[in-house]
C-alpha cells in the first residue's frame, strides 16, 4: 500500500527563519506515528504543512495520494484554489493543543458544524451523528455544554470527536495532552488509544513517552527542522541512536523519574 | 464580611466592630447635596415654565418627531451596519486594491462632516439633474429625476448611513481581528472555505465585541438625526425648535427635547446590556473560566 | 426605455381641465380674502404647463412670525407668506403645496427645480440675485429689540457704539449691523460688538439674558414680538433701512417669473394685496408694483 | 508561494504555473473604473467651479476657522480625558453613591445633545443673571455676572468637554476592566494601596485600550466643534457657511470645508496609529507571543 | 518561636459556595512547607487569604504575629483600612502560577516598581538593588525586556526576584511551575531551592513531588476546603494514612512512572 503521507526534502520557511530543512517523513496506512522534539523544532510547522495550512517551499509532500497545494496537469503543476484546499483538508482531522472548541457553539454543534457546513448534511441528520461521536469520547452527557463550561479534557475529547464526525482518512494530533492538568491527561489518551485499536491512520506529536510506547507503531524525534531519527518507540527510547535524541529523552524522562 | 466573633485564648468571645467608611459616607452626601440642589434650583427657577415644558411634552409634533428620530436612526444604523461588514471585510481582503479602496471609503467618510454629505445628497441635482443608469454606447438605460429619487428620506439615510459604515467598518474589523486565530485554523482544518468560516465562525464571535460600541453608535446617532434639518426632516429636534421659534419658549423645548432624548438613551442603553448579555464576552469566552463563571452563567439562566 | 425618446410631454398645455383650488386654512387671518381670489383667465392661460400638472411647489423657512409660521397644528403653515402664495396660486389657477426648508437649503431646492419658488422674507440682494430672479412683493426695514424700559439707552444706530448687539448670522440685519458698526469707528467710537446666531430665537435670548444690549432683527418681526408678556422686550424702529423682499425663482424659467409677476400685479390691481397685508398688520410694508430685482 | 520546480518520477524537473486570480482582478478594474468615474464626473462637473474652491482654499476665514476648530477640539478632548478618568474612577468604585452618581452623570449626558448643552450653558444667565458661592447662613461669599464667566469659549469646553467626559468614562471604565486581573493581584500583594495600584499599574496599561477609541473621539471632535455656532463661536464649518450664505457658492464651500476636514482627519488619524504603536497593544502584550513576536518587535526597534 | 503562619478552623467562601471548611495548618519560621491536592481543593483560595487578599469568614488566621484582616484595641476587633491592608503585605511575598509581571515595564521596572512606589526609596538606590535581585535568579543580562520578550521560566524568576526585592518574612509559591513547559520547570525550581537554603520561610503549592521530598520540610495534602493529613514529605509520600491521599498521588504519579 502507498503510504498516507510521504515527505521528501520537504522545506518550509517563515520569511527568513527556515523552519523545516528537508524533512523525510512517512506514514503507512492505519499507523501510528508518534513525534517527539525540543521546541522549536518544528513539528507543530510539518504537521501544519501536512494538513496543507503552511505552504511548502521545496520538495514534495504527498498526503492521501495527492502532492500537497498543486495538481499535476498537463505536465504542470497548478496551485490549489481555496476550494481544492477545503476539500483536501475534509479528509484529514486536526486536533490542536489550544482544543480551538468554537467557543459560540455547544459541544453539540461544534461536532455538527463542518457536517451541516461543510458537507451539507440535513441538521438532523448531522446533529444524530454527532451525539453517537459526543457518545464515542464518552460525553454524551455534556453535549449542551458551552466550551467554557468544559474541562480541558472535555474539551480536548469533543475537538476528537469534531475531528471525527468528518470521517477523516488520516488525523492529526499536535500535543493533545500538553495543556491539560495533569489529571486530565489520561481520559484523552484513553480516547486516543481506542482511535488507534480502530486502525486509525495517526500521526501525534506528544511529549508523552509512555503513550508512544504502548501505541505507537513508530516515534520519530525532530530537531532543527530535520528527522534526527525515526525507529520503534521501545527501542529508540531504550537506545537511542543520536546524542541529541538521548539528551532530549533524559530532560523529558528526568523530572518523571525523580517523582516516582 | 466575617460573620462570626473571635474566640479569645481562654474560650471568650471577642465581638468585631463594623468600621463606618467616614470618608465615604462624607463624599456620599456632599455629592447627593450638590446634585440635589442643583436639582432644586432647576425647578424653582422662576424663568422656567414647567407647566409649559409638561404642556408640550407630549405635543403633536413632538411625538411626531420622535417617531421619525426612532425611524431614521433604525434604518441608518442597520444600513451602517451591513454596509460597515461588507466595507471591514474588503479592508481585510489580501486584494491590494479592494482593501485600499475600502480604506479610501472610511477615511473619506470618516474625514467629511455629515452635515456636508447631507447636503451633498439632497442636492444632488445641482450636480447631477438625471441619474442615468445605462449599458455604454448604447441608447439602453433608465433614467430618473434625482430630485424624485433623492427625497428628503434618502438623503438621511445615504448621509447618516454611509458615514456611520466607514466608523462601523473599524468596529467590525477591530471585532474580527479581536477573534483567537486559532477558531479560524480549527475552520480551516474542517474544510471550510475562508468565506465559510467567516459566516459561520468568526462573524459569530466578533459581534461580543462589536455590540458595545455599536450601542454607543445607535446612542449617538439618535442626536445626529437631528441633522436632517437640511434635508426638510422633521425630527424631534428640529420640530422642537420649530414650536420655540413661534412661541419664544426656547428654554422649555429644549428640555422636552432633552427628556425624550434621555429616555430613549435609557431604554436603549438597557437593549444593549440585554444584547451584550446575551451575546456578550460571557457567553462567548475563550478560555475555560472554571466553575465561576459556568455557576454564574447556569444561576443567570435560572 | 430608450433614453432619446424625449418622452416629456411638451408644451400640450392647451385647456387644461378645471382643477379645484386650495382653501386657505382656517387659523390663516387672510383666508377670507384668499378664498375669495378668483383665476386670471388671461393669466391662466399662459402658465407652464409643469405648473398645472403639479401644482405650484412653494418653499418657505416656516419660523418667523408673522411672516411665516406654523398653525396651532404645528403642521399646516400660515403667515403673511403663506398667504400670499395662496392667493397668488389661486390667481393662475394652479393648486399649490408650501413646504418647510431650513433658511439656507431654499435657494439650492429652488435651482434644482426641487420648488418653483422661495417666499420667505427673503431680501432681495445683488449677491442673491446672482443665483435666483425675484419679484419683489414687499417693502421692509429693520428694527432692534431690546429689553423694556430700554436700560441701555439704545435709541438709534448711533448709541450701538460699544455695546454688544447680537444678530442672525445672513441677510440684511447682519449687514446693517456691520455697517453701523463701521460707522462708529469712522466716528472714532468704539466698534460694535456683534455676536452672530444661527436663528433669531438663539439671538433675541441674549437680549432677554443680559448679555446683548440688542438684537438687530426685521421691524416687522421685532413689531410682532412684542405682544409676547413673558418677553419683557420693547421695539424700536431702524429709519432708512427699507429695502425689497422678493419672491426667488429660477432665472431660465421666464414664463415662470412672468406668471408670478402678472399675478403679483393683479392682486395688488385688485385691491386683494392690500387685504392680505391688513390681515395680517403689515400695512406699511406695501409695494406699488411688481418689480423684477429691484433689490440694491 | 513555492519558490522551486518538482522533480519528477525520473529526476526531470516539472514547473509550477503561477494563477492568476481573474476574480480579484476583475474586482479591483471594476473598483477603480467606478471611483476614477466619479471623481472625473465630479472634477468635469460644469457646475462645480473649481476655480472658486482654489480661491476660498486659503481665505483669511477659512484659516481662522480652522485654528478655532482645532483649538476647541484639542482642549475639549483633553478636558473631556481628564474628567472621564475621573468619572471611571467613580464608577467603578464600591461606594454605591458614587457610582451611582457617576452613572447618573453619563446617562446624563450621553442623553441630552451637545446642541442642548452648548445652548443651555451660553445662556446660563437666562436663569441665572448672578453666580454666586457663599458661606450658607453667612453673607460671606463671592458673585459674578453669568455672562462675564460664561463665554461663548468657557460655554463650548463645558458643553462639548462635559459630553465628551461621558463617553470617555465607558471607554476609560472598558480600558481599566480588561487590564488582567493578575496585575491587580501582583500590585497589592506587593504592598500597594488600591489608588497607587491604579495610577502606577491599571491606567498606564489601559491606555492600550484607551487611545485607538479616543482617537476616533477626537476624530468626530473636529466635526461636532461645528456646533459652537450656537455659542457665536467660528469654526471652520461655521465660517464656510457665512460665506456662502453671502455668495450662494453652497457645493464650492462645503468641498472647502471638506477638504480640511479631511486633512485634519487624516493627520489625527496619523497621530492615533503613531500612539497606537507606542503605547499599543504590542507594547503591553501580557502573554508571551512567542520568539515571532519578539523578532518582529526587535525588527521594528532596529 | 511562634509559628509564622497559624491556621485554626479557616472557613471562607465564595457566596454560596463554601471553598474552605476549617483549615489548621502551621509554618514554622524557616520552614520549607508544600502543599498538594486535587484541582478546586481550595489551596489557592487559602494561600490567597494568608495574603489578605480574602476575607476569612471564620476561624482564626494568625500570619506574622497578626490576626489577618483585624487588630485588636480595647477588646474588639476592628477591620483594617486599606493602608492597614497593604502594610501587612508588604511582609509577604507571593508568586502566581501566571507570574503576573506588569506587562508595561521591563523586568527591571518590575523588580523595582514595589520598592518605589511602596517603600519609597529613591529611584536609582531601588535600580540598583533590583540588579542585584535578577543576578540572584540569574536573569542579569535580561534586566531591559519586557515580560512577553521573555520566556516563562525567566518570567517566574522575575516575579520572584520581584517579590525577593520587597525583603519579605514570608513567601507564597502558587504553582509556580505548572504553566511551564516541562524543560523550564528545572530553572525555577533551583531558585527556590536556593531560598529555601538561605532560610527563607516558604509555603509553596506544588504538583511537583519530587521537590516537595527534596527541599519541603513538610507536605501537606488538600482536599475539598480541608487538610486531610500533614507529614514529613518521603513519610507521606511512602505511606499516605488516608485513601483520599492514597489515589490522589498516585493518579499524579503514574503518567510519569510509567514514562520512567
Ligand atoms: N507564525 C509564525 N511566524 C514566524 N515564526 C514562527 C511562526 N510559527 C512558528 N514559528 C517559528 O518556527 C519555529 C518552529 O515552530 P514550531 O511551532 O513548528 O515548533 P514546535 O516543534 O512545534 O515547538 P513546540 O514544542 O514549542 O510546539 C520556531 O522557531 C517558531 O518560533
Ligand atoms: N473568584 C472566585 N469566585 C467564585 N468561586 C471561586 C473563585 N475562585 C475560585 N473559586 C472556586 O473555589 C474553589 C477552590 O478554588 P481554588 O482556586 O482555591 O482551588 P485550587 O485548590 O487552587 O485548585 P487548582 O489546583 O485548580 O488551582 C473552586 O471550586 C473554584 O471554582
Ligand atoms: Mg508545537
Ligand atoms: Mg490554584
């Protein structure tokens, strides 16, 4: 099977901070990929370029089959309009750090939202459907429920399930744990792994070893805007191959340790 | 405040004085006295005819005057507004020259006297005799008398109407701007297209912050109505001075003038807290606000 | 629609079907005399055909009793003014409407065709004349008003010196005032105050104030005002101030301007002029005949 | 955009075609056909004569206008700052007579129109012939004629500065409101009473808030100084009147007018974004932005 | 001695909601105390009122030798003025979780802001201790930036070099760590640890257990407006004595033990 996304030499700048220096990067169908790195490093910026939000400067970035922002015709690539990019996107969910619930609307209608706008289902039709995902991340119960009167990791669970009513192909998570109180962190890697036991294609950008130990089929560690190197999580975290990587690994591990 | 004595080292109780706020209570009644009297000056003033200004109060044209101060401030604020939209997105378009035209219309609008544009409007036939609206180089068209078009009406509205679009322009941009980027990138990674996630994301949110100065706008534009005394309107202000112009009373019309004008403040100001509560910062925020104000809000609701 | 059609349906006047004419209001002092006027035939005849079709369209600055001002209504306007419109819309036969406009918007509704003519004790002036073609239809002089019993000693032009006279910032009491204030100077006096308004009511309330010593203001007004106990004012007549009032129309609209001077001239012939101007106790502003621009 | 060719299954280089968004461009010919046509309809007009506009551009009156225009603004918009702080303060204290006073006094004025105001403290005399301050019960005191204290100068900063002094109080009152919570806590628990807190910490950052609406106060300031003529004061628009009331030259002066109103929005404008910059939001940023926003910041400084 | 702060039956709520139900708790002077608990717990809210920055509703609270919020003369108690108020705190420093820095000045301005305007010492003399304080935490070369040209972790030891600068008897920690990201926590921890070396009396809100067992003399557990039990930090952390304590440390803990 071709891979869901493949990136080649992929470089991305902003203005004259080159952020991503060629970055060679693949993900196989129902994956899971985890990324680790310092700040910085610009794993928010691929995972960005991957969902087509930053455009790539260079090298070719292949996701769902298509080359990122152009389509080939007639021997040339042509650059997407703002239709193309919209339809791209629908195929892929996001999940922020920041959740971004849509902070006018119910945990309800957040879900329903790019259903009845974006697809153009029936409300009702789109509102049945987004009760069976508010159900899926166990939240059925607060589907009423403005944002704000949410906890982070009820508000991290309903972005998932936004993520999910559109059905996406691959998704896309960029620290989904790292705001939320140490508490919360469990109930929305709980709904992760259950994505991932689905046969989800996934690529999660985490500092949370553990997680990528246990689901991870993959951990790749970013640094200066390159892949520094990629392999099983168990095996590059026991021996990493880089100085950079077990450095990063010991200061992440180091604070965890001393409390246990 | 605490609600319970201190219990002493041998198990006595020892009470809490209520402290007096001396200098409060102080600046309370110098205030209320000055304002009191100057109250009471007002109304025994002998120069002033209270049985006239309660005569007038609710006069014909004054009523009449009311009616069409409401009417014109209605409508060239709701035009303002949608005008205002439309002009705040092209100043945010990435189109070099729509957003500078846009920002031509605001600083055109927002730099000539209403009173000017008024003018200018109303006496459109000085310039224009026939509006003429026709395909060129041909014979194909339709043709208006502009003085049949441009009423006394459509001159208020296109006066009050356009300017108030150019300051609305910079509220709405300021709303739209105001809404956290990351709404826009979550629309976005659903699939929306830009014009999608501006009507069904982001115009949504900015009206929290939109509404305060648009009531203070409505607020003053009920006072700029008066203006339209170039254009033949008749609004409360102007018929006022019409009735203190035949019968010397000036004093007292202003102040039936002031009343009504003071009333329709009031209920204004209390639409736009109701609006502001109901579209307001609380019911859009950001960032979880703990159990507060989720408590607040729910008890709000009960 | 094509646009060279000319489709205006030209000078097809011929005889035009018998219109019934405005009754004058019942407050209007005049309105017996008004409703008496009969339709010049003669004149009639010859009056642009716009004019049958939509009646006379009259602006007036409503607001300046006994000239112009509302009726107790508050809508329906009366005044010597008003009157004369009425009477001479009645004498050409045409149906006629009065509308209220701020002073300074008339003479711009008059040229582009918005009113057929402005009647609201308008001085005829060069620098009007300019713009507008009047008929003159009244001859009128400038009064003062100041407090009762004359505290100041303000008897004539001459005792302005030095004192603070406030006036309607246009128009001839402006002027006047401005000339006289020259005078004093010329004189080696001090020069006169002026403080400039935009109504005369804002004016005539800083002579009731204290803060003026006068207000320089049309006689006939001046005179009017005077029968308002609560103002406490007395009157005082300017010799040698008269000057024409005129009615202002367009310059290009000819068989406009003859119409209204033919009319003017029939009334005052009649007798009819002379009535309206009774009616209202303005005898002594009374013209002899229609003039065209008589104003210097 | 892209800045290089892809490179193909076999090494050969494929271009990237640049679009061109006829849209946009269509858009923008339209914009501009439309506005060139009808500043070139207004410029050919016959019956506009530009000559005259030339003429009365620099007339001794029309500069002496604009002295007086901008005189009055600039100290009724400083007046009105000064009391406004004031009356925010007011409001927003836990006195429950103070700020209701404080509230009363916006109602107040945010409801009656500058125009009522200006008349009725010109012709305070008319109800009052004498000002006087005594010692009550004594014979004590001090007396002045109304009319020597209220001039036309001292009536137009009372009336427009009062008003103004309302709207700025709900502006002053937002500004200090969205000046984080933390701040406050930060100040007293270093130690300091509530007023210091106010002065050395809460105003200084609510000026971020505070400056884009007062300009745009003073914005409308310049045309609403129009309304002195109530008060015999000469101000530009005033003054443009006068003239065309003696020459009939209506469209030709208010073009005058227009375009110094039009300038001196544009220098304010300059001014206000200028201020913006300095004591803007950048300035008080309160959470950190990132290294994007310290680049660009040490960018500008440099 | 007598205890810095002494606590007996500290009620206090927020309306209808009571936050605190009795709160006993004491600090000896030179103490390094640390206290945990659940979110809402009310650890915050007590901190809060030793500062005098809310009003006990009962009970008593003695911090410094005084009844927080009342003197007593003649045998009543009569309200502090806000002078009153404001002196007291003087005597206390406190670090937010959000440190707080005033956003208008640099962080030398922010060092030295409370000496002027509080203690009224001349500007220069003020500057120049305020240098002093940033080299202590480390910050010297960074005295000319403003808060949001700073990272969080230079922001915190700002605030507390802020609070250092006012010579206080006691210090007020609110989780000063947890709006960190997980690599700057280790900066701000070793300013504290060199306080509480110095001697400084500490009262320090924390989830980060490792430097409770290291520097706290004490460890304090919170739950719902009560302290549930109180001990030597390892002591408690090995054998809690109460279920509530059990399950709270251990949700805190495993996250990172199964990182380790
Ligand atoms: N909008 C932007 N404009 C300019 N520079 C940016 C922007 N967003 C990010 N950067 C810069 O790009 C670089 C990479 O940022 P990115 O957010 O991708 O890192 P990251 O690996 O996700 O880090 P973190 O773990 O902090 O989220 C950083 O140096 C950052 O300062
Ligand atoms: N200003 C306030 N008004 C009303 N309720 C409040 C306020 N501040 C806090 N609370 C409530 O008081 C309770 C205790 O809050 P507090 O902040 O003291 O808890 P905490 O133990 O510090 O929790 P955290 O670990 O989340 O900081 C919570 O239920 C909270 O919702
Ligand atoms: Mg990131
Ligand atoms: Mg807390």
């Amino acid at each position: 099977m071709s891979p869901v996304v493949h990136a080649t030499g992929v470089r991305m700048s902003y203005g004259d901070t080159q952020v991503l220096n060629g970055v060679d990067f693949a993900v196989a169908p129902g994956e899971v990929s985890c990324v680790i790195g310092p700040s910085g490093s610009g794993k928010s910026t691929f995972l960005r370029c991957v969902n087509g939000l930053e455009p790539v400067l260079g090298g070719s970035l292949r996701v769902l089959g298509e080359e990122v922002g152009y389509s080939l015709r007639e021997g040339r690539y042509r650059p997407w309009s703002p239709k193309e990019f919209a339809s791209f996107r629908r195929r892929i969910g996001m999940v922020f750090q920041r959740f971004n619930l849509f902070a006018h609307q119910s945990a309800l209608e957040n879900v329903a939202c790019a259903p009845v706008h974006v697809l153009g289902l029936p409300a009702e039709q789109a509102r049945r459907t987004a009760m069976d995902h508010l159900e899926r991340v166990g939240l059925a119960e607060h589907a009423h429920k403005r944002p704000h009167q949410l906890s982070g990791g009820q508000q991290q669970r309903v972005a998932i399930a936004r993520a999910l009513a559109m059905s996406p192909e691959l998704m896309l998570f960029d620290e989904p744990t790292s705001a939320l109180d140490p508490e919360l962190v469990d109930e929305v890697l709980e709904v992760m792994r259950g994505l991932a036991a689905d046969g989800m294609t996934m690529v999660v950008v985490t500092h949370e070893i553990a997680f990528a130990r246990e689901v991870g089929d993959r951990l790749t560690f970013f640094a200066d805007g390159v892949v520094v190197e990629s392999g099983p999580p168990a095996e590059l975290v026991a021996n990493p191959g880089h100085e950079r990587t077990r450095a990063f690994l010991s200061s992440v591990l180091s604070q965890r340790e001393k409390a246990g | 405040m605490r609600t319970e004595p201190f219990t002493g080292p041998s198990g006595e109780r020892i009470p809490v004085v209520r402290t007096r706020r001396w200098g409060r209570l102080a600046a309370a009644a110098v205030a209320i006295l000055v304002v009191g009297w100057l109250v009471y000056v007002m109304v025994v003033n002998p120069r002033l005819h209270w049985d006239k200004v309660a005569e007038y109060l609710f006069h014909d044209r004054i009523l009449d005057g009311i009616w069409v101060t409401i009417e014109i401030s209605v409508l060239a604020t709701v035009l303002g507004l949608l005008l205002g939209v439309g002009m705040a997105i092209l100043r945010l378009s990435h189109n070099p020259v729509l957003s500078g035209l846009a920002t031509l219309y605001i600083w055109f609008f927002r730099g000539t006297p209403v009173l000017v544009q008024l003018i200018f409007w109303y006496n459109l036939a000085f310039l224009f005799p026939e509006l003429v609206l026709k395909i060129p180089f041909t014979m194909i068209g339709v043709k208006w008398d502009t003085n049949e078009v441009m009423t006394g009406f459509t001159a208020a509205m296109l006066g009050l109407g356009l300017n108030l679009a150019a300051y609305f322009a910079e509220t709405v941009r300021a709303g739209i701007q105001a809404v956290d980027k990351g709404q826009t990138e979550a629309a976005y990674a659903l699939g929306m297209t830009p014009a999608k996630r501006m009507r069904v994301i982001v115009l949504p949110q900015a009206l929290r912050i939109i509404i305060p100065p648009t009531g203070n706008e409505f607020i003053s534009m009920l006072k700029t109505t008066s203006l339209v005394y170039v254009v033949a309107g008749h609004d409360l202000m102007t018929n006022a001075s019409q009735i203190y112009k035949a019968n010397n009373l000036i004093m007292e019309l202003l102040i039936v003038a002031s009343l009504w004008y003071m009333l329709m403040t009031a209920i204004a100001t209390f639409l736009q807290s109701r609006l502001e509560r109901r579209f307001g910062s609380d019911a859009v925020r950001l960032v979880r606000g703990g159990g507060r104000g989720a408590r607040l809000l729910s008890k709000a609701a009960a | 629609q094509s646009l060279d059609g000319g489709s205006t349906e030209a000078d097809s006047a011929g005889a035009a079907p018998a219109v019934t004419l405005d009754q004058a209001p019942a407050e209007e002092k005049a309105a017996d005399v008004i409703n008496a006027i009969t339709p010049d035939e003669s004149l009639a005849a010859k009056v642009p055909a716009k004019l049958k079709s939509d009646g006379l369209k009259v602006v007036s600055s409503i607001g300046y009793p006994p000239m112009e001002l509302y009726a107790s209504d508050g809508k329906t306007a009366i005044g010597f003014d008003p009157a004369l419109a009425r009477a001479i819309a009645r004498k050409l036969g045409v149906k006629v409407t009065i509308t209220d406009e701020e002073f300074n918007s008339q003479i711009p509704g008059v040229l582009t065709g918005r009113y057929d003519f402005v009647i609201s004790s308008m001085t005829d002036s060069p620098e009007r004349q300019k713009q507008v073609t009047f008929v003159d239809y009244v001859q009128a002089g400038a009064g003062m008003i100041v407090k009762k019993g004359n505290p100041a000693g303000v008897n004539g032009p001459a005792d302005l010196c030095g004192k603070t006279v406030s006036v309607v910032d246009n128009g001839s009491s402006m002027e006047l005032a401005e000339q006289y204030s020259a005078d004093c100077e010329k004189s080696g006096k001090k020069a006169v105050n002026l403080l400039k308004f935009p109504g005369d009511q804002e004016a005539l309330l800083q002579v009731t104030g204290g803060r003026a010593q006068a207000t320089i203001t049309d006689y006939v007004v001046a005179a009017y005002k005077l029968d308002d106990p609560k103002l406490d004012i007395e009157a005082i007549a300017l010799e040698g101030t008269e000057s024409p009032w005129g009615i202002g129309m367009k310059p290009d609209n000819q068989q406009l301007i003859d119409s209204v001077k033919g009319a003017l001239d029939s009334l005052i012939a009649s007798g009819e002029y002379g009535k309206l101007l009774a009616a209202w106790n303005l005898d002594k502003l009374a013209v002899q005949s229609a003039v065209i621009n008589g104003g210097k």
